[in-house]
C-alpha cells in the first residue's frame, strides 16, 4: 500500500486519492486537472516545480504519491487500466506496492514514474511521453 496523509492506501483507494488531491489543488489554483492525456503536462509543471523548489524526496512524499495516484488514475480514466495490488516480485521491482494492469495484462508504475521525474527531470521523464508512448492502451473504437 501507498501512503498518504499517514494512512496507507491500497490499489481500491488510489481513485480516491486522486480525486482528493485534484480537489485540493483546484480549489487554490486553476490548474487543468481533469483527468486528460494534456493534464500530464500539468503534472510535468507541479513535479519540476517541486525539485527547482530544492525539496528532497521525503519532505514531499505526500504530494509525489498525489501527484502518482493522479498520473494512474489518467490510465485508468483513458487508457483502459484497472488499479492493483503488485505481487512480491512486482513490489520488489517497481519499489511501489500498486500499479495499474493494461488491457493487454502489462502492468506500469506510475508512482515510481512521478518520482522518477521528481529525481531525474527532463524531457526523457515526461509523464504526458509516458502515456503517449505506453504499450498496452485500450484501442479506440471507431464509430461504425
């Protein structure tokens, strides 16, 4: 499980704390946070503001995690994923305790990818390329 606020959260309350982060952080600012693949590029902004603003990883952990359950939550909502509990092997790999599963069974990291745009930066580490270059996506489903 993730943790948020000092309370851990699990793969069935990552839509939940998605949806509180977007709803404290748009009732200060008008940011775009409404879920679209362009919102990424908002998170991109809130993430490099975060390092230029010189804080380490511990002191925003909270708002790292948000900003992840936030990126996951974009998959799910456009993308077709469902939230998940990793596996042991999975955890050991991605160091996140959640994911999300593709239709295609593939499973990704958002958490971690926040935080590897937090540590690195860089247009390598962009959260909206992530999305837009993700194996696994639900088709679009042209109107017959």
């Amino acid at each position: 499980m993730g943790k948020q606020a000092g309370r851990v959260v699990g793969a069935s309350g990552m839509r939940g704390a998605a949806g509180e982060f977007v709803t404290r952080v748009t009732a200060r600012n008008r940011l775009p946070l409404d879920y679209s693949v362009a919102s990424l590029r908002v998170v991109d902004f809130l993430v490099d503001g975060l390092r230029k603003g010189g804080a380490d990883q511990e002191r925003v952990r909270e708002p790292l995690f948000a900003l992840g359950a936030y990126v996951g939550e974009v998959l799910v909502r456009r993308a077709g994923a469902v939230w998940v509990e990793l596996d042991e092997t999975q955890r050991a790999y991605f160091g996140q305790p959640v994911g999300v599963r593709m239709p295609d069974g593939r499973v990704w990291n958002p958490l971690g990818k926040v935080l590897n745009r937090f540590e690195a930066g860089g247009p390598e580490e962009s959260l909206q390329t992530f999305y837009l270059t993700l194996h696994g996506r639900a088709r679009r489903r042209s109107a017959a």
